[in-house]
C-alpha cells in the first residue's frame, strides 16, 4: 500500500499496528488496513479497534462498517456497507463498496485496498463498483481500478474502465497505465 495522503505512513498485512495521523490510538492484528482522511481509519474483518474520525470511540468484531464523516456512526454485521458522507443518499445491495468524495472511503473483502483522500481513491478486485465523486455516474466490473480524485486519473490493467472525475471522458481497455492530470 501506499498512504499518500497526509504523510500517513503504509500499513500492510500487521500483526501490530499504529495510526499516527492526528494523534490516533494504535489498532492491532489488522489483516488489512485502510486510511481515511483525517485521521478515520476503516478497517474490516478485524478483532480488534476502529478509528472513527474526531470521534476515536472504538467499535469491535465488525464485518461491515459504516463511516460517517464527522460524528461518526457504526453498522454492525452488514453484508452491504453504507457510506453516508455529508448527507450523500447510502448504497445499497453492491457486492463492493462506494467510494464518496470527501473523505469516505472503505471497503470490504479487499485484499489490499488503498483510499486517499484529496490525492486518490484506488480499488482493487472489485466486481461492481461505483465512484460517486461529486455525483460522477458509476464505472462497473473492473478488474482494478483506481480512481485518483484532485491529482491524477491512474489505470492499469483495465478491461473497461471509466475515468469519472471532474467530467474526464472514459478510456477502456488499458494494459499499462494512464495518467490523467486536471
């Protein structure tokens, strides 16, 4: 993984673990980790603590969990994660999740899953995605995906692949990587 943003540092497959970002308590024995902006930290399929952002209340044994962006509320034991940011309508009945711009992120059953606020939101493994970046339409049955919000536009290894952000046409069928640049 690559934290990019914020100068949070990588997290990757740790037995123990520390959030460091904004003063945030350590989590351990995270299989896999994400960083969200602002020192929120999702994390599935752990036994031990979630970082919720300006709340660092913790909520444990969770499979699913939802994140909201200042003031943050949990789900438990969802099969379909819900993300509601500022107010954004939740996502219902994906087998993946959807990314929301400003800050909400996560995902479940990934393997190694990256989301960077204000630099890039990657997804890898998805079978039906949709990135809702300041009501951008969704982009399904990626392979891998990556959609690089404020910054870049990176894809590799697409077999169809949509380039939603601020108003980027499309491109499809990549085998190396493209970078598209506001």
């Amino acid at each position: 993984m690559e934290f990019l943003q914020h100068g949070v540092s990588p997290a990757r497959s740790f037995s123990s673990m520390e959030f460091l970002q904004h003063g945030v308590s350590p989590a351990r024995s995270f299989s896999n980790t994400e960083f969200l902006q602002h020192g929120v930290s999702y994390t599935q399929s752990f036994s031990s603590t979630e970082f919720l952002q300006h709340e660092d209340s913790p909520s444990r044994r969770f499979y699913s969990t939802e994140f909201l962006k200042h003031g943050v509320s949990s789900a438990r034991s969802s099969s379909n994660t819900e993300f509601l940011q500022h107010e954004v309508a939740p996502t219902r009945s994906f087998s993946n999740a959807e990314f929301l711009q400003h800050g909400v992120s996560p995902t479940r059953s990934f393997s190694n899953t990256e989301f960077l606020q204000h630099i890039f939101s990657p997804a890898w493994s998805f079978s039906s995605t949709e990135f809702l970046q300041h009501g951008v339409s969704p982009a399904r049955r990626f392979s891998i995906k990556e959609i690089l919000q404020h910054r870049v536009s990176q894809a590799r290894s697409f077999s169809s692949t949509e380039f939603l952000q601020h108003g980027v046409s499309p491109t499809r069928s990549f085998s190396s990587t493209e970078f598209l640049k506001q």
